[in-house]
C-alpha cells in the first residue's frame, strides 16, 4: 500500500480489518516498526476522533508524529494550477508539499469540501495535488468526498459485533440519513457505500429523503429507498449520518424530525446495533435514549479509530 485515499488502495479489506484486530489484542506488537521515522499529521479542518487516534497508533508503532493545524497556524494555501495568486492565499501546494515531503516519512491530511463547487470538491484537488508533489505516501484523514479511516473502522467494528453471522449468512446494514441543523458533507456516507459494497458480506440498503441521492459511483450495488421503516425491517446494523444534497450541491432540502431514529424504529430490526460517526447532534440526528442504550455501539466504533489507523500506518510502513 503505497497510499491510503480509499477502498481502492486496499487489496483485501479482511485482512486488513484481521490486522486492526490483532493490533487491538497486541498494540505493541510492532512498536519498532516506525523507529526513525516521523510522519505529518496536517489539519485544515477541525478533528477530535481522526487526530487523536491516528497519533496513538503512530506511537504504538514507534513513529514520531507532528500535528500541524494548517488552518489556523499556516498560511493560507493555494491548489489551483496556474493560479494568479494576488488573494488571500499565500503559499501554493506546489512549494509547500516537496518540503513537507523532505521533513516527513509520510503525510496525513485532513481537508473537508466547501460545499460550493461540486466540480472542484470532486476533484478531489487537494489530495491529489500532496500525492503529486509531496513524494511521500499520503493518508487520508478525511477528504472532499471520502472518509476511508472511519470505513475501516466500520467494517472493523461490525466485523466484531457479527463474526458468527458473517460466517454463515450475509448481514443486513442500513445507512440512514438523519436530520441536522446544517449541510454536512457526503464524505462519510460515500465511503461507507464505497467501503461495504466493495466488502461484499452485507445486504446493503440506504435511505434517506427524497432529493438527497449521494454520486452513484460511490453507491452503485446498494439498495436504495426514502421508505425508512421499510429499509429497517431486519436490519442488524444501522448507520445514523446526516448529509446534504448532491445534485443540488450542499443544500438541506428538510430537516424533518421523523427521520431521527427512535427505539420504537429500533423494534423494525434485526435488534440492530447503532452506529454514527460522531460528533453527533443529540435529539436531532439521534435520540438519548437510542444513543444510551445497549443497542449503541459508537464509543466502541469511535475507539476502534486507533486499530484502523496503526493496521493502515503498518501496511505503508512495511512497503516502504
């Protein structure tokens, strides 16, 4: 694995999420793996769970991690090719990221889209331009349109809580769209889709409003429908995600409370167990009494971070 963007840059997800889980059972097992290396933690957007995760599996690894907030601490960076740069912005990629690649081993990266330019957050410009001239493999910690970490750490934590059903019929998940007081990206819902139809042991069905259709590269094989207690019935996992419109770019077309998911919704599954990224807007996008129940399993999700990230950090590692 030279780099990590997405599903794409893993050849088996099994053996990769096998590997998260042993470093869970052992997480110093390779703690002289990354000795004499430093690896760039770069942040132009805001994190609490990808930052602090990642940090710690560098460190069972024997990495020196450096966390750099470009958004706050650096100068304002330029991605566009041939940009005349008489703005705001200061420093473009193209002198910036061959130095970052002289200081460091590898670089993570952490850029959310703006939610104005479909075409620009699309292109996924700013990865690609660190893959470009940087010369160092990159990670993704979140980009313009996808999460991979956190889909690991799905697939890790789902793979925990059903390693008897997997083994002897296929799972059903449900991404389900949820009310929030803003437009949130597509990213976390676009890898999820990405990550489990690409796993292929799961029924996969997304739900959501009409009007609130994600890109169908990503979600090509899932089943989709705005029938959610349909989509429910059976389930034994359900995904809570809020997300703005894709046609439409970025907008909140309703934020009707009826989609938040309640334990009388939960009586339709498959006694599901629930899962949401975090952060997480209490009563809005889910209720108290389903994010504090037994079915709840996003402290064990949010903790898996550290598993996915040091299985991810190793691969790169040991190819180096």
């Amino acid at each position: 694995m030279k780099n990590f963007i997405s599903v794409k840059d893993v050849t088996n997800i099994d053996a990769l999420v096998a590997k998260a889980l042993a470093y869970k059972a052992d997480p110093f097992a390779d703690k002289r793996l990354g000795a004499g290396k430093r690896i760039g933690l770069l942040f132009l957007n805001p994190s609490l769970r990808t930052r602090l995760s990642t940090q710690v599996a560098a460190a069972n690894l024997g990495l020196e991690a450096i966390v750099f907030n470009v958004d706050k601490e650096g100068w304002a960076m330029e991605f566009e090719e041939g940009a005349i740069m008489s703005g705001n912005t200061v420093e473009h990629v193209k002198d910036a990221a061959p130095i970052l690649g002289n200081y460091f081993d590898m670089l993570c990266i952490r850029a959310f889209p703006s939610l104005k330019n479909k075409e620009d957050d699309y292109s996924e410009e700013v990865m690609n331009a660190f893959m470009k001239y940087s010369g160092v493999p990159i990670v993704s910690l979140e980009s313009a349109t996808l999460h991979p970490l956190q889909s690991l750490t799905d697939i890790l934590t789902i793979t925990e809580n059903s390693k008897f059903k997997i083994q002897n019929s296929k799972l059903k998940i449900v991404l389900t769209w949820a009310p929030h007081i803003k437009p949130l990206p597509q990213c976390v819902p676009n890898s999820t889709a990405q990550w489990i139809n690409a796993w292929g042991q799961a029924d996969f069905v997304i739900t959501h409003p009409e009007d609130y259709e994600l890109d169908e590269q990503f979600t090509n094989g899932a089943i989709i429908t705005h029938n959610q207690e349909e989509a429910l019935k059976g389930a034994d996992f359900v995904y809570v995600k809020n997300w703005s419109t894709f046609k439409d770019y970025g907008r909140i077309y309703t934020n009707d409370p009826s989609w938040m998911l309640t334990t009388e919704k939960l009586k339709l599954t498959n006694n599901a167990k629930v899962m949401h990224c975090l952060p997480v807007r209490r009563n809005v996008e889910l209720s108290d009494e389903v994010l504090d129940s037994n079915n709840s399993i996003v402290t064990q999700q949010a903790s898996n971070r550290v598993w996915a990230a040091q299985a991810v950090l190793s691969e790169i590692l040991k190819k180096a």
